[in-house]
C-alpha cells in the first residue's frame, strides 16, 4: 500500500470501482495502469492519502 500512495504522486487519476469483492483503485500513469484491491473499510484512509484526482466509477 505505500509503494502504491509513492505512485499516486506520478499519477494523472485514480478511478475506484466498488463491486461486491471489495474494492479497486487504479492508478493511471503514462505509461502503466497499477490496481490494488482492498476492502470496504480501508477505502476512505487510502482516497484521503492519494495525491491525484479521484474518480469512481
């Protein structure tokens, strides 16, 4: 989780997407698209870190 808020700083967005697993981030950069998966619970503390704009999807 702290590699992926360092590669937020270099992002251009972040989309999340909920489903009923859980949920994705994904992080848009230029060159590559990194996800990480996480729970219900842990979503709002990692949106308040992210360094990007955030749009959910």
């Amino acid at each position: 989780m702290e590699e992926f808020l360092k590669l937020s700083a270099k992002a251009e967005v972040c989309f999340l997407k909920r489903s009923e697993d859980g949920v994705k981030l994904k992080l848009r950069t230029s060159k590559y698209l990194y996800t990480l998966k996480t729970d219900e619970k842990h979503v709002e503390e990692v949106k308040k870190k992210i360094k990007c704009r955030v749009e959910e999807i």
